[in-house]
C-alpha cells in the first residue's frame, strides 16, 4: 500500500511567511512536517506551495516540492483544487499514493503518535 503525506501552504496569508515564522526555535510549518517524518508511516512526503521559502523549509526534511499554480494559492481558491493539483504531479512523476495524509502548514500542534494513529486508520478502512 502507498502511504503519502502531503503538507499544503501558501505564501499569500494575510500574515506574512505565517508558516515560516518561528516559533520556539523552529518554523510554524516545520512542527507537522516533522511530526509527519517521525511517524515513520509515508513512503513518499510532498509539500505544495506557491511559497519557494516554505518549499525550501520543507526540502530540508526531506519533502519534494510541488510548485503550486498562482491562482491556487489565491485567498479564494479552494484546497481541494490545491490537492488535486498536487496528485497530478505526482502522478506525472509516477507515483499514484493508495491514501493521503494532509496536513496543514501552520498546524502546530499535531503529534506523530496523531499522524500514527490517522494513518492505521485510515488502512483499516481501506481495506
């Protein structure tokens, strides 16, 4: 079964580099995504953003970057889109994931024993 987890954020915020912003040592983003890592659940980890500097952060744990299109980064465009974008990419690059685990850029507070638990979840349904 492929497993991936994708982090979704924009630099178009009305808080500037909200997600890049540091937060006790880190950025905002980097609390998710490295929940994400240490789960050890994903075999594949991707960020979309239109933001190269939240790319950036994400690429240093190890995330692939997927350049999100302008008018998905809009205050008015839709996640959905933005994640539908996202799965074209990747399949473009051959990988199609079986489930996908998104988190959000400037979610602080999830655990990776949460992204764990989501994840079994998640494959009990599937199946």
């Amino acid at each position: 079964m492929k497993v991936c987890c994708l982090i979704t954020g924009r630099g178009n915020n009305t808080l500037k580099d909200k997600n890049i912003r540091d937060v006790l040592g880190h950025p905002v983003m980097y609390y998710g995504a490295n929940a994400a890592v240490k789960s050890g659940c994903f075999d594949h980890l991707y960020c979309s953003s239109d933001d190269e500097k939240i790319l950036a952060e994400a690429a240093k744990l190890g995330y692939e970057k997927i350049k999100r299109p302008a008018e998905l980064a809009l205050p008015t465009a839709q996640h959905v889109d933005a994640l539908t974008h996202a799965l074209g990419v990747m399949k473009e690059r051959g990988y199609e994931p079986d489930i996908m685990c998104v988190l959000l850029a400037n979610n602080v507070t999830v655990t990776s024993q949460m992204v764990k638990d989501c994840v079994n979840q998640l494959k009990a349904d599937y199946e």
